[in-house]
C-alpha cells in the first residue's frame, strides 16, 4: 500500500496522467492544529476519500487505513495563497524596463496580457476587460510553479488571471493534480480589479482616475443590461434586443469584487469606491495596514495582505530621498496584520511578488515577529482565506466533512528552519521533491 | 487605532488645537481685504469669524493668542493647482470628462502641507491640460492630516478643466509620446473637439428627455445608458457645472469664449489666459474671469506675448482677474510675491493685490459666501503672518483653517531635528542585510 502510494505520488509529480488515489489515510498522535479551534497536542486525524473523516484525542484508527507516526510532526490544515498565479501560464515575455513608479506597494506579480478592446462604441467603451474570463480555465497542472507551492506547505491557491483592468474571475484549485476539473474547488470567487496605469500611450483608460471611471461605467452597463435584459425577457415584442455583452456578463457573474489598496489613502479611497459601486469588497495589498486598520474595522472590509513587505527599489536613484512617512512604512508594514488582528478586521496573506514560495514562510514570521499571534498567522494562511473567499465549508480548518488539505511540518510552522515533512491534497500524500527547473510566472 | 500614529506625524500645536473652536487672537493688523484694515482683535468660534475689532475683550471660554503686532489676512486661495492628487491628467482621449480629481485625492501629499505652509488654505484641484475637455476639479481645503473625504470643500460648485493650444494640440500625438496620434493636431482641431462634445451632450440630453416622456406617456421604452462622459456636459450646458479653461492665446480665448456663447454657456475663468490682456473687454462681456501668472512669460511658444501687466490690465478692464500656481508648476509659497509684484506692475493697491489671491479666486469658484475676506460669519481660514504678508520679509507664523491650527512654524521648527534624527535612525535600520535567499532571479 505504501509502495502504491509513493509511487502514485511519484507519478504525479512526473505529470503523467494517472490520478492519484485518495484512500484512506491517518496521522496518529501528532500535535494537531485545526485552526477552527484550540489546538490537540496529542491527536489523530483520519482521511478517507479525500476528505477529513474524524479528528480527536482518541478516535479510532481503522484497519485500513494507512498510518503515518505523528511523534513530532505538527498537522495544520492546507496553506492557501489567498492570491495566486501558481499554476497559471507564464506571461508573455514583458519589457525589462524597470516597473511603473507611484502608489504600488500593493501591485501583486499577475500576468501581464495584452490590452482587449471588444467593442467599437468608443475608445472607453470595454477595453481591458477581460471579466469573462476563469483562472481555473487557464489552470496548467503540469506546470513547475505547482511543485514549487507545495514544496512550500502550500495545498492551495486562489489565481486570477492577469493585469487588466477586469482581470477576471479568480478560482480556488488545490496544486496537485494531473486534472485541472479535479483540482479546482470554486471556479469564481470574484474579479480582481487592477490598475495599469500606462500614461498617455496605448489608450483608455491610462491614468489611475481614468481606470476609476471606467469601472464606474462598466458597472452602471452592468446594472442597465441587466434591467434591459429583465425587461425584454418579459416580452420581447416592440423593444430593442439588448446585445450580448460577455464583458458585461463576466462582472455580473462575479460574486465579489477584489480592489486594491497599499496606503492609507488607497485604502480609505477603495473603501469609498467598493461602497459606491454597492459590490462585496476585498482590498489587496495592505502594506500600511497599520495606519488603516480602523477604517477596514469600521467598513467590514478583508484584507488580503501581500507578503513581499515594501522595501527600496533596487537600483533606486540614490539621489532621490524617501520621506519618512515611506521609510515608516517600510519599518512597520510587518506590524500590519498584528493590528489588523487586534482591530477585528479579517485579513489572509498572498505570495504578491515573493518570487520564491520557500521564502514565504520567512515573510510570516516577519509579521509574527511583529507581533502577530501564532493563531492568527495559522488563520490568515488557511481560515480566513477560505471564509473571505466563501469556502470554509469545504476548507481552511481540520473538522470533519471538510476537503483533507493538510500541511504537516516537522516542527513548528513559523520557525522558518523547521522542515516541511509532507503536504496532503484531497487526501493524497505528497513528499517535498526537488524542484525541477525554475519557472515562474513573471 | 494606529491612527495615532499617523496624527503624531502631523504638525498640530496639540494645545491649540484642543480649544474646544475658540480663539481670540489679539494686538494684530487685520487685513479684511474687503473692509479694509483693522488694528485689534479676531474672535473665532466654532470655526468660523465670530467678530472682529478694535475694542474687543477676550470671552473667558477663549483661548488667547498675542499677535505681538502682526497680520491677520483671509486664507489665500489657489484657482489652480494640481497637488494633492494622484493622477492629474488621462490624456489618452481628448474629451475625458468623465474622470474626477475627487476620485483620487491624495491627502498624504506633502505639497498639501507645503501650500499651507504659504498660507494657502483653499485649492482648486484641476484636471491636467493634456486634452481639449479634461476631467472634473475638486475643491480642496489645505486640511492636511485629514482623509480624502476631509479635504473636500463641502457645498463648492463642481467643476471641469478645459484646455487649448499647444499642450492639447502636442499631447498623445507622435511627437512627445510615443504611441497612436491623438486628434486633434492644430487649433482648429480643438474648436472641432469642443464643439463635437457639446453637440454630443446635446444628443444625450434630448434623449433623456424623450426617455422621460415616452415613460410618463406609459409606453414600455429601455431606460438609456447613463453615460458619464457626457452628463458633466449637460451640466455644463445646465449651467449647473463651472469651466476652467486652459488657453494662451487671445484668438483661442475668443474661439473657445464663442463657441460656448453657441452653446449657451459661460466660460467660468480662463486659465493662465496670458494674452488676456488684448481680449480683456471682449472677456469682460462674455462674464469670464481670468487666472494668470504674475509674470512668467516666454517658457514657451504661445507664452511669449506674455506680460507683467496682464493681471492688473483685466483688472482694470473689469475682469474678475486672480492669480494661480499651477502648482508644482510654479510653487504656492510664491502666491504672497506674485501678489505683491502686481504693486510694482500695475500699481495696483495692497488691497487689490492681496484680492487677487483671496476673495477674487474665492468669487471665481462661488465660494466667496464662505472664505476668500476676513468678515463676520466666514469660515475662519486666517494667516497669521510677523510682518505685512505683501513684504519679502512676511513669515507665515500660523495657518487656520475652520479655525483650527494646521500649520504652526514654531512648531515645525522644533520638530525638524526629531524628524532628521527619525530618518537616520531608520534608515539605519532598514540597511538590507545579506541575506541571499532575497536574491532575484534575471528579471
């Protein structure tokens, strides 16, 4: 059975198309950490099917399962990247010139694709939108950037698919699999909402107000083709078809909206505007949620908070002098979830620009060095990623009935040096492989 | 919560700031602009001038300041200045007016506290000059410390930023930016844009209308798309929206001033209008004010007929006549000097200079009901300035706005070397150390 199994999981590691198989699988007595409650220094969890079945100081252990001696090992449920593009194709080669200076500390390493233009009603009419369109469509489970999460304690990711102003739908997969329909958990969880801010070249919008106002327009279209629509569905007779409109379609689709936001101004000006368009909010970025904390509080607003701490550009002009409000943010960035904790805001941390998932873990403990609880740096990468994205009825906690995502370290998971022992996806067992040749998605 | 941490940054004289709205500033030259000079006391309540006198006692609930001898003038308002704000121009289309400074105001923008350190306390928040009908302006006080939503000049009459000319005509075109040509290329082009726009606004109004009655007739009819592109327009043509136009040239001031008496509009304030002064009767009847530079002249093509006088000249033609910034063009901490060079060029009056950056501006925005004079029932937005504020030697001491401190110098002085010591130490601190698993990847 063991030999099945590793070989199966070798197999899938390879990329051969032969699914796994998610049999019946315990850990017994290892310090367990459900996240959804205290944590069991002494437990056993059993999977089955790729589900968890029980977990418990004392619950039984069939005979068939297979056991794992948890003496030593700490069991948390699956890490997820609350924002991704682990598994998605890389992008098209970009300009090496040195990325857009201004507000950006909250810009994450998305996919660059190139500018759409749909419709011929003018030049602000549907271009960079590609609302319609689904991470989990764009899922590539062969590729490296996969292997390279989980190697990293990661068991799932929630992806968007790139830089445009409408990026579309992010999904929810977990990173491991031979089929994309089998790894994915949710196909859209909401339109990632990005700000391109191009200067005068390559068209509407190009300035940060200009993107402002398009998405405004986009969603007063939204709301008028749908009232269009509901008006000729009744009775078509005597009206104009309202057009088909798939732009349009992508962001009535999406059950919420992601915006994002770095400085304190962003942050209350992305509040503002998620309100004014009457859209479920996510903001992403955070690097000074420390100064708005109380603002997301007040607004019921989540935070996504990106894990590449803001830091001075390399090859910065020498000459150019931060101002201390810059280099404040800087030093306290890391204080940011600590304070998002305490203020009561829900808040998940994202991979952003960290170019590397083995360095991830160095970047939490950077925030629990910080002051954040161990608890809440253990919910801001499982529990609070799937109640903000609305799936912690299938994930982000050990409880029984839930997808059996599980991460299991030698040690504790914020001492960046203790090893990771294995990951478990849908119930299936994987051993951290040597990465095979770098590739990543920028 | 971390909220303090931001307001420990800013520079609030914590004990004046915590007078729970009234001050009673004494021994000080007040200059009314409006109702000329008057040597005693201010009284502010409740952010606003309670009175003003020369034989006023201080109320016991006050809290006194002694101006040892110096100036109380209205807080200066800027017609034109783009600080404050992270985007200033979409300059990918020629008519964008459906972009709103407002949506990406910048409270956090040092130039904001540079501007009240000045004295300036109002700003009108432009839109750029890249294109023919640029975005919505916002009206700002210098609130610095405060959000977005603070900032904002509550009750202002919205606005809208035109422009003609050279930047216009050169922008997203083939010779400074790279990319596809942008129409239009000549002044004609622009007259064509205006008038294109306008005629455009006029479609969509009409078919609001007709949606209006073909509904009140009980007919089933599909609401038109709301377009915010054009709905400013129809402001505009509404009357219910102000234009602030960019333009140089006398023959494109008089182009842009006929194609909206066509339309049925008014021309608000011309911006920079340097050569208004060969145009200033014909502005004058149109009901258009000017807002121009003291004297910069000849930084380019369509500057060169560019005068000192021009300010003085619309003035005395009866023109509604300001002075702006065009911040960072041309620094706020100037506006008290280039007030003042109207003495030399013009001859004009201290109070017809200092009108020109308070209660002119302030009437140009239709604001003047609320700042732009010191007079009784105004917002309290008073610069305390040691000498005549129209001196090279004047320092602003104190900046009120609402009658609150938010600019204080004293205080800023104290607070310099603190803050240099903050820089170093952080600096210090965040040296990148060695650490090679930070290391990137070619890019």
């Amino acid at each position: 059975m063991q030999k099945l199994l590793v070989s199966t999981v070798l197999l899938a590691a390879a990329g051969l198309a032969q699914s796994p198989v998610a049999g019946v699988l315990a850990i017994r007595g290892a310090h367990l950490h459900p996240a959804s409650g205290p944590s069991l220094p002494n437990g056993n969890i059993v999977l089955r099917n790729g589900l968890i079945e029980s977990i418990g100081p004392n619950v039984p252990i069939p005979p068939e399962a297979f056991v794992v001696d948890g003496a030593g090992l700490q069991v948390y449920p699956g890490l997820i990247d609350a924002l991704s593009t682990w598994g998605l194709p890389a992008a098209p080669a970009r300009p090496t010139a040195a990325p857009a200076p201004g507000p950006s500390p909250a810009t994450p390493a998305v996919l660059e694709r190139p500018i759409q233009t749909l419709d011929e009603g003018g030049p602000e009419e549907r271009p960079s939108n590609n609302s319609w369109v689904r991470a989990a469509d764009l899922l590539d489970p062969r590729l490296a950037t996969l292997a390279a999460a989980r190697n990293a304690g990661y068991t799932t990711a929630i992806s968007f698919p790139g830089a445009n102003v409408f990026s579309g739908q992010g999904s929810a997969y977990n990173v491991a699999g031979t089929r994309s329909r089998q790894m994915v958990i949710e196909e859209g969880v909401g339109q990632m909402i990005t700000f391109p801010v191009r200067g005068f070249g390559g068209g509407f919008p190009g300035s940060l107000m200009g993107i402002i106002s398009y998405i405004r327009q986009i969603f007063s279209d939204a709301a008028h083709y749908r009232s269009s629509q509901a008006l000729y569905a009744k009775d078509p007779r005597g009206l104009p078809r309202p057009p088909y409109d798939r732009a349009l379609d992508g962001v009535i689709a999406s059950p919420r909206l992601l915006l994002p936001a770095g400085r304190l101004a962003e942050i209350d000006r992305m509040i503002r505007f998620g309100q004014e368009l009457q859209q479920p909010l996510v903001l992403y970025g955070g690097a000074e949620s420390f100064r708005g904390a109380a603002l997301l509080a007040a607004a019921k607003v989540p935070m996504l908070v990106n894990l590449r701490w803001p830091e001075a550009e390399r090859d910065a002009d020498p000459f150019v002098k931060d101002s201390l409000r810059v280099l404040e943010t800087r030093d306290l960035a890391p204080t940011g979830p600590a304070v998002l904790a305490k203020a009561g805001v829900k808040f998940a941390f994202y991979s952003g620009g960290v170019e590397r998932p083995a360095d991830l873990r160095k970047a939490v403990k950077k925030a629990v060095d910080a002051g954040l609880s161990k608890e809440d740096a253990l919910k801001a990468l499982t529990l609070y990623p799937a109640q903000i994205f609305g799936l912690d009825n299938r994930l982000g906690s050990l409880e029984p009935g839930k997808i059996a995502n599980l991460t299991v370290i030698e040690g504790d998971l914020f001492d960046d040096r203790a090893k990771l022992k294995f990951t478990i996806i849908d119930g299936v067992k994987y051993e951290p492989a040597p990465e095979t040749a770098p590739e990543t998605n920028r | 919560m971390n909220r303090r941490l931001f307001l420990s940054s800013l520079v609030l004289a914590p004990s004046l700031a915590a007078a729970g709205g009234s001050f009673f500033i004494k021994n000080a030259k007040i200059l009314t602009v409006t109702k000329g000079r008057v040597d005693g006391a201010l009284l502010i309540r409740d952010g606003k001038i309670a009175a003003i006198g020369a034989n006023l006692t201080a109320p016991a609930d006050a809290l006194t300041l002694d101006a040892e001898g110096g100036y109380l003038m209205p807080g200066i308002v800027d017609c034109h200045a783009h600080v404050g704000a992270d985007a200033i121009n979409e300059g990918t289309i020629s008519v964008s007016s459906m972009v709103r400074i407002e949506d990406v105001l910048a409270p956090d923008d040092v130039q904001i506290y540079r501007g009240l350190a000045a004295g300036v306390t109002t700003s009108n928040v432009l839109h750029g000059s890249a294109n023919t009908i640029g975005g919505q302006c916002s009206v700002v006080k210098m609130r610095w410390g405060k959000s977005a939503t603070q900032m904002v000049f509550a009750g202002a009459k919205p606005g809208i930023k035109f422009a003609l000319g050279e930047n216009v005509k050169r922008s997203g075109g083939g010779t400074n930016f790279s990319g596809t040509l942008r129409y239009p290329a000549t002044r004609m082009g622009v007259e064509d844009v205006v008038r294109e726009a306008f005629n455009d606004a006029r479609a969509y109004q009409r078919q609001r209308d007709e949606y209006q009655t073909r509904l009140a007739k009980g007919e089933r009819v599909l609401p038109p798309r709301r377009d915010f592109k054009l709905e400013p327009l129809v402001e505009v043509l509404e009357g219910r929206r102000l234009v602030h136009a960019h333009c140089y040239r006398s023959d494109e001031i008089l182009m842009l001033l006929r194609a909206a008496e066509e339309f049925g509009f008014r021309i608000r304030t011309l911006q920079h209008g340097l050569e208004a002064y060969k145009v200033a009767k014909e502005i004058a009847k149109h009901g258009a004010g000017v807002s121009t530079f003291a004297d910069s002249w000849s930084y380019k093509i369509e500057a060169y007929d560019a005068i000192p006088y021009n300010a003085a000249l619309c003035m005395k033609a009866g023109v509604l006549t300001s002075l702006n910034t065009d911040a960072p063009v041309t620094q706020q901490r100037h506006l008290l000097q280039d007030a003042a060079k109207t003495l030399r060029y013009g001859q004009l009056t201290d109070d017809e200079a200092l009108s020109l950056i308070t209660i002119n501006p302030a009437r140009q925005l239709m604001i003047e009901d609320r700042v732009g004079s010191l007079e009784v029932g105004k917002d309290a937005d008073i610069v305390f300035t040691d000498k005549h504020p129209l001196s090279l030697y004047a320092k602003v001491r104190k900046v009120f706005i609402d009658g609150e401190v938010y600019f204080d110098r004293e205080q800023d002085i104290r607070q310099r070397a603190e803050r240099a010591e903050r820089r170093k130490a952080l600096i210090e601190k965040l040296k990148p150390a060695a650490r090679p698993s930070q290391k990137k990847g070619a890019r």
